[in-house]
C-alpha cells in the first residue's frame, strides 16, 4: 500500500491545482429517446478538429500512433446503426461534452432471402 506522501507525490502539481473531472448524464428526451452527455474540464477541441472528428482516418495523433477510426466507428453504431446522433461541443480552454441521442426502441428490420426477393415476397 502507498503511503498518502508516496500518492500525492505521483499526482503531477498541474493535476492538483486543477483536478480532471468526467461527467456523465443520462436523461429521457422524449418518450422516444434518450439522451446520454459525457463531458470533461480539459483544454478543449479546436473548431478545425471538430469539424473533422468523426471522419474515417482523420487523428490529432503522430503518423503510426493511432488509425483515426474510433470516433468515425463510435458515429456509424450511433448514427447509422441504432438510427441517433452524435455531436461534440468544445471550445478551446472549456473542456468538450459529446452528445449522444438514440431511439429507445428500434425499428424491426425485415430480412429477405435471395428467392423470396425474387418471387417478390418479404421476410
């Protein structure tokens, strides 16, 4: 175990003087959807970068230290997949907060068979 001096010794001094802080909040938008924010107190996202957070490829990282893909799959589960949204507000200096909204209950989807589409039939 770590002795309470050993502990806060590791705590970089920037970390004390401003200690990081994640927040999450879900809440019911409609009776139809909910919403699900997660926000922080760090240094914030340039508008030039949100602009291009959620394409494929696009990273902030050096050449070889990340794919660029997270985000761009995170957007397709939520947007494409589950029918919702994804957005991100930040401002340089004020932290960032992603918004997330999905439908609570999800449209059934019908498949069809390669001889059922030709006979015109679904399902």
């Amino acid at each position: 175990m770590l002795s309470k001096n050993t502990t806060a010794s590791a705590i970089p001094e920037k970390y004390m003087l401003n200690p990081i802080k994640i927040t999450i909040v879900t809440s019911l938008v409609n009776s139809e959807t909910v919403k699900i924010q997660i926000a922080d107190n760090g240094k914030g996202i340039d508008r030039a970068v949100i602009d291009k957070l959620f394409d494929p490829f696009f990273t902030t990282k050096p050449v070889g230290k990340g794919t660029g893909l997270g985000l761009s799959i995170g957007y397709q589960i939520v947007v494409e997949k589950h029918n919702g949204k994804l957005q991100c507000f930040s401002a340089p200096g004020q932290g960032a907060e992603f918004v997330i909204e999905i439908p609570i209950h999800q449209k059934k989807l019908t498949f069809c068979t390669s001889s059922c589409a030709r006979d015109g039939r679904s399902g």
